[in-house]
C-alpha cells in the first residue's frame, strides 16, 4: 500500500483535532490557516470517502477512527481521537472533497514549517522507524482521488514553479511572480497555496503573497484579490508595470484607477 506522506516542524496537540475553533493562528494572516476548523473538516471528509490517514506527533500515534452512533433512528459515524468520542460526525463540510482534505494537511504543515511531502510504500513497518521526535507525520492512503492531486500538483500549489521575479513592499509583503505560457487568469496563492483566480485580468502572471486574507474554505475573496492587484501595480518596479499595463483590459484598468503607468505608480 502507497502513501502520501506528509511531515513539517512541531508536534501536533490532540486538541488541534478535537477543538472547534481551537487555533493559535488567529487574525495572524501569514498563516493560512486560522479559524480552527481545516483539520476536523479534512478528517470527516477522508474518513466519508473512506480514506485511511494515521498521524504522529513525533513518535508517538494519535489514534483517529470513527463509531457509529444510532441517532433518532438513523446510523451516525462520530470521530473519535484516541478513543475518546467527539461531537463531529462524518458529514461535517458536506462540500468538501478530498483534494481539500490535502490541501488543509499541507496548509497546516506548511503554516508550521519544514514541510514536506512524498509518496512512500508502507506506514506501519520500516518507515515510522524513521520518525523524528520534534516532527510531525501524516500518512494518508494513496488512493484515486489523492493521486490525482499530486499528478495534478500544478494545479493547486506553486511549489514546482518557476520564479519570474519578486516583488516587495514597504510592509515587507513578499509577492513571488510566476510567468505561464500563455495567459489566463491571473491565479493568485498564498504561501504556496492556491487560493483563487481573478477572471476580470487575462495575464501571463500569476502571483503567491507571503500573507493574504482568506475565508475559512481558504479562498481570497475578489475584494481582496483586487486589493492585492492594486499592490501588485503599486510596488512592482517600471519595467514589470509595462509588462502588466499591456494586459490590463480598459473596464478593469478604469476600475481599479490603473489606467496608465502614470496610474500604477
């Protein structure tokens, strides 16, 4: 049996798993993650598409399984975390699909640095020797729907991207600039991760900010990702502003008061 496997910086508190709400990332907006949800939403939706995931934090297993309840006549499966029952059941995030489950892991391994990730044969044998006591691990069943993300890796995460140019600003906003073959819409990522696209600009760019507001489904709204263009314009130097002035169509250009270089400046 494959893995993915998925390791990063610090070790992970049960109660990451089982509180609601429960972060230390609050209002912090260079992480990605901070509403204290992501986890309990990617273990319902792994465990309802049946998807096996074991987690270490560093040596030592946190055991997450499910029990079926009998609730007003209907069967419930309830998350437990090492045997202990919590009030989440499978269908919590009815929306959510696995690849969002993977992108919640890797947002809160990133979030908490050193991550990695890698496809490995076995979790249970040779490899949890190979355990690091101030590491945390995840392994989760590589399966259809989690191959399918990492063949498809380029069209969730920036990590195998080119860097075209690095754009800073006066508040130590780090913006990585990434060029495509041909353009489209302008594909926005934070940290790494992607977290919309902007259909109102057709650009050869796309752009991954070190912090960025997102909703908790980690999404940046398009106010925000209009706030982020005006930046974007505002601290990029002249030369990359002509590059970016060609593209800008007249309605969106009047809109964000971008009009001519004179403007973007």
């Amino acid at each position: 049996m494959k893995y993915l496997k998925v390791t990063n910086s610090g070790l992970i508190d049960t109660n990451d798993l089982f509180l609601i709400g429960g972060t230390t990332k609050k209002d912090d907006h260079s992480k990605i993650g901070m509403f204290g949800s992501g986890w309990k939403y990617a273990l319902a939706c792994l465990f309802r598409n049946n998807i096996g995931i074991s987690i270490y934090s560093g040596t030592e297993k946190i055991d997450v399984s499910i029990k079926t309840i009998d609730y007003r006549g209907s069967e419930r499966d309830i998350i437990c975390i090492n045997g202990k029952e919590t009030s989440m059941t499978t269908e919590m995030g009815p929306t959510w699909e696995p690849w969002m489950a993977v992108r919640e892991i890797f947002s809160n391994a990133i979030d908490e640095g050193n991550f990695t990730y890698q496809v490995v044969e076995d979790d249970n044998t040779n490899l949890i020797e190979d355990l690091i006591e101030d590491q945390s691990t995840i392994f989760i069943e590589y399966v259809e729907p989690i191959q399918k993300v990492i063949r498809n890796i380029d069209d969730y995460y920036d990590f195998n991207r080119e860097l075209y140019t690095t754009i800073t600003t006066v508040d130590d906003l780090i913006i990585k600039v990434y060029k495509k073959s041909k353009p489209d819409y302008a594909v926005f990522y934070k940290q790494g991760i992607r977290c919309n696209s902007l259909r109102e600009w057709t650009t050869y760019f796309d752009f991954s900010f070190s912090y960025l507001l997102l909703s908790e489904d980690r999404i940046a709204s398009y106010s925000t990702m209009e706030n982020a263009t005006k930046v974007i314009f505002r601290y990029a130097d002249k030369d990359f502003q002509k590059e970016l002035l060609k593209e800008l169509t007249p309605d969106f250009g009047v809109y964000l008061n971008l009009t001519s270089k004179k403007d973007a400046i």
